[in-house]
C-alpha cells in the first residue's frame, strides 16, 4: 500500500475510525480534513442494497442540488431542425447532427461533460454507443439527457444537475459540492441527494438499502455515515 502524505496522515488523526457520524458531524469533519490547497470535491459514496446484474435492480437517475456542484459542465446538444437554435439560445455549449458524431467517431473529440439528445436523433448517437457508454455519457431518458424539452434540460445540468448510477459494485459515487461551500450548503446537497436516492430504491431490492455511507474530498480520506439515521 502507497504511503501516505502528511495531510492526509494529519487528517486521519481528527477521526475515530470505529465511529459511524451522524450526517452533519461528518460534514464538519469532510471540510476539516480537505487539506489540499486547491478547493476540493465533496464526493458521497453510498454502497447500496441492490444486486446490479439484475435490470430490476438498477439505479439510475438524476437531480439537481440546490447549490450545484461548483462546476460549470460543458453541455453539447445532438439535436436537428429548430432545436438547434432552441438549445443555442438555452446556452448549450456545441450544438449540432451528423457533424458533431463524424468530429467525435474521427478526431476523438471529447471536450463535453453531458450529452443531451433529442429522441429523434437517438439513431444517430447509437453510432458512438461504444465510444460515450464507457464515459458514462450516453444519453439516457432516465436522467433526462434524452427529450424534446432542450431548453429545460440545459437550465437544469447549468443549475447543478448531477447524475447518479450504481456500478458494478452496487456503489454509487456523486460530488456534492466543493469545500468552499461549507457546511450549510453541503448538507442541503447531501439531503437533496439522499432523499433522491431513497426515493429512486428498486421494489425488487429486500433489507437494508443504504449499506454504507461515506464522505470524503478528493484528498481526504472517507468518514462513515451512520446510514441507520438516513431515512430509508
């Protein structure tokens, strides 16, 4: 195992490692512990009750925080005909057809985080299914990246929109915000976030849903949530 920086050394003495916080502790403690000098990511880590592999049991979707994330994504359209100058004037970042998945299939262009489509052009973005699917950035309706409402699903992803999908490990990661928001904001986000996540349990998934919760920053380590008093 690597050895750790003096940061992070130095952070690791502020935690009982045997505790599980309560939400607003671990907060404290996440800022605390972001000893980096830039402004660190606020990731929530939450290990779920759900057996992937099952279609029953996936967990997918989208919401928009009320404070953000703290960072502006870069949105392109695939969209024709009067969506264009719809998702243009709604303040997408690249808007185009057939151009846009000719540039990304031969230049290896990428410089977008979200990709929204219109459903009549869902055909088209099939073609680079094996290039965005990986990246997590295929258009999907259930995070609402696939509509006809443009404008809406622009303001929504500007506004702080983050999508949340379980992996493989039945693990969902998501930012809640950045250290510089401080405690008020961040708990906003996490409820905002939980709540959606409770909201979106699977019928099929039995016992206990949120297994474990954990906070951390980008160079920080985890603080556990006693996910007992999360209301599942």
């Amino acid at each position: 195992m690597p050895k750790r920086g003096k940061n992070y050394q130095d952070s690791i003495k502020l935690l009982d490692r045997s505790k599980l916080y309560d939400s607003s502790e671990a907060i404290e403690l996440v800022i605390q512990t972001s000893k980096a000098k830039f402004d660190e990511t606020i990731e929530l880590h939450a290990r779920l009750g759900v057996d992937s592999r099952h279609a029953d049991q996936q967990v997918r979707g989208a919401v928009v925080l009320p404070h953000g994330t703290g960072k502006t994504k870069r949105v392109l359209v695939i969209a024709k005909g009067d969506k264009i100058a719809e998702a243009e004037a709604a303040g997408a970042d690249y808007v185009g057809g057939d151009e846009m998945i000719a540039r990304i299939q031969t230049e290896g262009w990428m410089d977008f985080d979200v990709v929204v489509a219109t459903p009549d052009m869902m055909g088209v973005v099939g073609r680079i299914g094996r290039i965005l699917g990986p990246k997590g950035l295929m258009p999907n309706p259930k995070s609402g990246t696939v509509t006809f409402d443009i404008a809406n699903a622009i303001k929504e992803i500007k506004a702080g929109k983050v999508e949340y999908r379980v992996d493989k490990q039945n693990i969902i990661h998501v930012p809640i915000g950045k250290k510089s928001f401080g405690a008020e904001k961040l708990q906003e986000n996490f409820n905002t976030l939980v709540g959606a996540l409770i909201k979106a349990k699977p019928s099929a998934s039995k016992g206990k849903y949120l297994k474990s919760v954990v906070l951390s920053s980008t160079m920080g380590p985890g603080i556990k949530i006693n996910s007992a008093k999360l209301s599942d």
